[in-house]
C-alpha cells in the first residue's frame, strides 16, 4: 500500500512538473516597484558583484542604470545620465556597456542622434563603481548607422566599428580615439544592419558577418587575426521576401556550429511571415516557421523601423540545449499585437527535414498573452538561478515611454544548464585599484560543450558572448547553455577568444568534468598562453538536490528514531532485568 501511494506521488509531481513547465508568474512589482517604464537598452554588471543590472533609456533621452538589488524591489535606480549631459534635441539610440579604455571598470557607450540621422557616439568613463560625469567622451566621427562594438584587433578591449563613408574602426588608446578604414572600401552596408561578431567555422576564433545593401550578407574570417572575405553564407535571401529582418546566430541544431536565422515579411504588407535558416557552409534557405495561423486568425511580425527593425531575441527557455526565440506578432485584422514563445521543437514536416528542427509557436501563454500592445520582449535571468525569465515592453496610451513587464519562468522540469562569462582577462590579481575583473561587458568570446546525454548519445551546444549590439540586440553578458535532463558531467567545455594581427595559435582552453547547474567565470590572462587561464565555479543546486538532501535527512530521521525506539526497549528490558535480580532469592547466602 505504501509503494502504491510513492507511484501515486511520482505520477502527481511529473503531471504538475509538465503543467507548470512553461508556467510564467508577473514579479514586476517585486523586481522594479514604480520604476517599471522605459526602453530596456542593455544588460551588464556594472558593480562587479556578479549580478547582472539593466541599462533603461528613458523619454529617448536619458539613460537610467538599474543596479541589482538583495531587498525588493530587486533593480533600483542609481546611476543616471541626464539630458542635460547632452546638446539639445539629442534621441538617444543605444546604450552599449563595456571596458573600452582597458581598466577592467564598465564603461558606459551611448549612440545618439543630434538634429541628423547621422549616429553620435558617447563614452562616459567608469570609475570606482560610479561614472565621471565630467570627462566623458564624444567621438569624432559620425556613423551612417549604429556602430557594431568588437574586439577589431584582438587585444580584448572592445572597438568602434562603423561606417562614415567607408567602413572604419576606431580604436581607445589611453581614452584617445584613433580611427582608421576598415575591410574595403567597397562594403556598403545596410541600414539598419545586423553585424555580428562571432564565430562562424567553429575554430573558436570570432568571425565578422556583415549585412550589406540588396541585400546581402558577406563573412569575413579571421584565419590570422586579419579579417578575409570567403563566400560561407548565402549570397542573399529568397527572392520572394520584400521584407528582410535582423539576422541572428545561434547554434540551432545542437551541432556546434552557429545557424543564420533570417525573420522575413513575403509581402508588402507583412500579412504572411516566415523564419529561414541557412546552415553554416550551405547555400540553401531552409524555412524552420511558416504556420502562423491560429484558429481562424492570422498572426505576423511587426514589419518594424530603422531605429527597431524586425528581430528575434534567442535563449534556452526550457533548457533542452535547443535555442528558443521570443517574438512580438501582430493580429492581420487589427486587433493588437502581443508577444510569443516560439520553442525550438523537432521538425515535422517537410520543409525542415535538412536541418531536423523548427519553431513552434505557443498560442496558449495566457501570461504573455495578458500584456497588450506589446514592442519588445526578450529573455533575462532575473535571479541569477541559470532559468531565463522574460522582459515584455508594452506601449501604453497617453504615455511616452514603454512600460516593463517582467515575468518569471517557473520552470520544474529540473532541467541542467552551464553558465558561461568570459572575462577581458586584461589583469587577474593586479588589476587598477584593486578592482574586481567581474564587471565589464566582453565582445567575441565562444563557448562550446560536448557531453553524453541520459541516452548515451552525445551532445554538444556552442554559443558565441555578445556577438552583436545595435538596434536592441539585448543579449546577455553571459551565455546559458542547456544540458537537458542529463545530470552527467559536461565531459569537455571549449572556451576562445579573439587573437591578434599576425597571431596564428587559435586562443583556446578546454575544462573537463564541469559541474552541472554551475556558473564557469573564465579569466583568460595572459590572452597567448591558454593554459594558464583560470576559472572560478560557482553552484546552483537543482531542485533534485534539494530533494535529495529532503530524501537524505529524512532517512537519517527514520533511523534515529528506529534506534531510539530500540534503545528505549533495551532500557525497559535492564531495568526489569536488574528488578528481577535484585528480588531473586540467593541460597549461597545461607
């Protein structure tokens, strides 16, 4: 009878543990009290305490820095940039958070128009967890387009790159900007473009994937610490598509190499959308979502503008080592528009069948559904437990700035994860004013895992650290690699970073027998002897930890109470015993 009551249990927790698996709860009150509004620019850990703080534009002109907080509400205001800083009539664009002078302290990049369409780039210095906000830069160049933050010349410490009326990058030496021309002058890029950094060959070295007018895509790969043009990805998309999203890389399939997804419009008036993906190394679109009909209702992208283009904001939302997507749809007949979950499932139909995956789209997420006339949404790992949360921004009426949603996911499967942040690794135990390397925000990095799964196949996931940062890109400083139900070691984890001109070693470091549930902070110092970089561990117990620990200490309760009961007994049992003897009647005393 008790065995029968177990399965029971066991049956009633997996039924609820699949209920509640894309379960969302509204902590938005508790993260930010009345400070819930704003544009969400960007993300980083701007104290150095490994927590992660939220860079919010306000009124298209001011930037406000929520830094984490132990006590509710969990991000509060602390840091702001007025519109005073600023010449009249400034839009700010973007907020880029980084180490761009090498001092290991988060420096804070703004990207803004002054009276033109033409970009304006600020720097505000960090300096003892503040900001001076009376040396701060203004760069003189002026960008066509916002410029695309990464490591050019490999020496970790992130640069401009942009285009005036040729391709440049410019360089922060000693605070002193110096600008040069950049691949050819022939690169015409597309506005607004979708650049990335990241690495497209899987040698751990970060690529540069540009968006060209047409358009078009042209990869540019570093075999030398030099960029060199070759032809990897798809000259250009479908020719049925009228409108072409923001390109975006994730390693879709689970093979280790970073996919092209393309969000495109097949028509004029956005009314039917689809989702292409273009494998590394192939030519061929392979559509992975073409179904957005719901019931008797057709959904499709939001078309978007030049300063918030059509894009996919990517996380493992369910921790299956599969790369999910977070999107904003509109109703065709024009009754709103709100956010989705598209989750990265197992291809089912034909179209899908070279790449063995699509997106699936959930129609049902009432708590996503309840925020209406939504703009934005993206994933966020609001308490730092390795579980992506989302952040939904909704237009409200009568209001100039979005107001922010956050909801948390109560995910029970008890999936694993690996959390992975690549430091500058420009000092280790030497660095300026004896700050703590944590928080700087790092361009380029690529991270891989190869494991075995409950099956005994293998399994591998790889993602590149911030490989794009214009237009609202919104990733994370960190990557979360999901390992799926498997609580077996990570048998290898792979971590590169960028190298310089000349330079053909490829800068990489391999860790065995990594923890699952773990949070991996990598110091790659020095950058050219990859053997000496270090790593600091940090655990997340899972909930089958925390169940084992219930299972364990119940055990040892059940038997000491088995022993005190024994021990009771044995008591009661001398004590009758000495009773007896002392009223036995002994002859040898006669």
């Amino acid at each position: 009878m008790w065995l029968f009551n177990v399965n029971i249990l066991a049956f009633f927790l997996l039924f609820v543990g699949r209920y509640e698996t894309f379960a969302l709860q509204d902590v938005t009150a508790d993260l930010f009290g009345a400070e819930n509004y704003g544009t969400v620019a960007a993300f980083g850990d701007f104290h150095a305490d490994k927590q992660t703080d939220i860079f919010i534009i306000r009124e298209r002109s001011e930037v406000v820095i929520l830094l984490a907080d132990p006590k509710p509400p969990y991000f509060k205001p602390k840091l702001h940039i007025t519109k005073d800083t600023f010449p009249k009539g400034t839009i700010i664009t973007s907020v880029v958070p980084g180490d761009y002078d090498g001092d290991s302290q988060m420096d804070v990049l703004l990207t803004a128009q002054i009276s033109s369409k033409s970009t304006t780039v600020f720097i505000f210095w960090g300096h003892n967890q503040t900001l001076d906000m009376s040396g701060w830069l203004t760069l003189n160049k002026t960008f066509t387009d916002q410029p695309l933050i990464m490591d050019f010349n490999g020496d970790m410490i992130p640069d401009i790159f942009g285009v005036t009326d040729v391709p440049e990058v410019c360089y922060l030496t000693n605070r002193a900007p110096a600008c040069r021309d950049a691949l050819s002058p022939t690169v015409k890029l597309r506005v607004p473009h979708s650049n990335a950094f990241i690495d497209l060959n899987k040698d751990f070295t970060a690529d540069l994937f540009l968006t060209t007018e047409g358009p078009k895509f042209e990869t540019w790969i570093n075999k030398d610490g030099n960029f060199t043009k070759v032809e990897i990805m798809p000259a250009e998309p479908l020719a049925v598509v009228k409108t072409v999203g923001q390109s975006s890389f994730v390693d879709f399939d689970g093979d280790g190499y970073q996919d092209h997804l393309l969000p495109v419009c097949l028509d004029e008036g956005c009314q039917h959308s689809a989702i292409y993906l273009a494998k590394s190394g192939s030519k061929e679109w392979v559509s992975v979502l073409s179904d957005f009909q719901r019931k008797e209702t057709l959904w499709s992208f939001v078309p978007g503008n030049p300063s918030q283009p059509l894009a996919l904001h990517l996380g493992d939302y369910n921790l299956d080592g599969f790369p999910d997507a977070l999107v904003v749809l509109r109703n065709t007949s024009g009754s709103g528009q709100q956010a989705f979950l598209l989750e990265n499932v197992p291809c089912n139909s034909a179209s899908c069948q070279s790449v063995g995956r699509m997106f699936h789209i959930h129609w049902d997420q009432s708590d996503l559904g309840a925020i209406q006339n939504a703009v934005m949404a993206t994933f966020f790992d609001i308490y730092e437990d390795g579980i992506l949360d989302m952040l939904v921004l909704s237009q409200a009426e009568g209001k100039n700035d979005l107001i922010i949603h956050a909801l948390k996911n109560n995910f029970e499967a008890d999936a694993y994860f690996v959390k992975v942040m690549v430091l500058s690794g420009l000092c280790f135990n030497d660095c300026p004013e004896d700050v703590k390397p944590f928080g700087v925000n790092q361009p380029g990095p690529y991270v891989m895992y190869t494991t075995v799964d409950s099956n005994g196949y293998l399994k591998n996931a790889s993602a590149g650290q911030l490989s794009q940062s214009a237009h609202f890109s919104l990733q994370l400083p960190y990557t979360v690699l999901g390992l799926g139900r498997s609580a077996n070691f990570l048998d290898h984890l792979f971590v590169g970073i960028p190298r310089q001109s000349g330079e053909t070693a490829i800068r990489k470091q391999e860790w065995t027998a990594i923890i699952p549930n773990s949070q991996l902070i990598v110091i790659p110092y020095p950058h050219n002897d990859p053997h000496r970089w270090s790593a600091k561990l940090y655990l997340t117990p899972s909930n089958s930890v925390l169940l084992t620990a219930i299972a364990l200490i119940g055990v040892c309760v059940f038997i000491l109470v088995i022993i005190g009961i024994l021990h009771w007994q044995e008591k009661k049992a001398d004590d009758r015993e000495k009773r007896q003897e002392a009223h036995r009647f002994h002859f040898d005393a006669m």
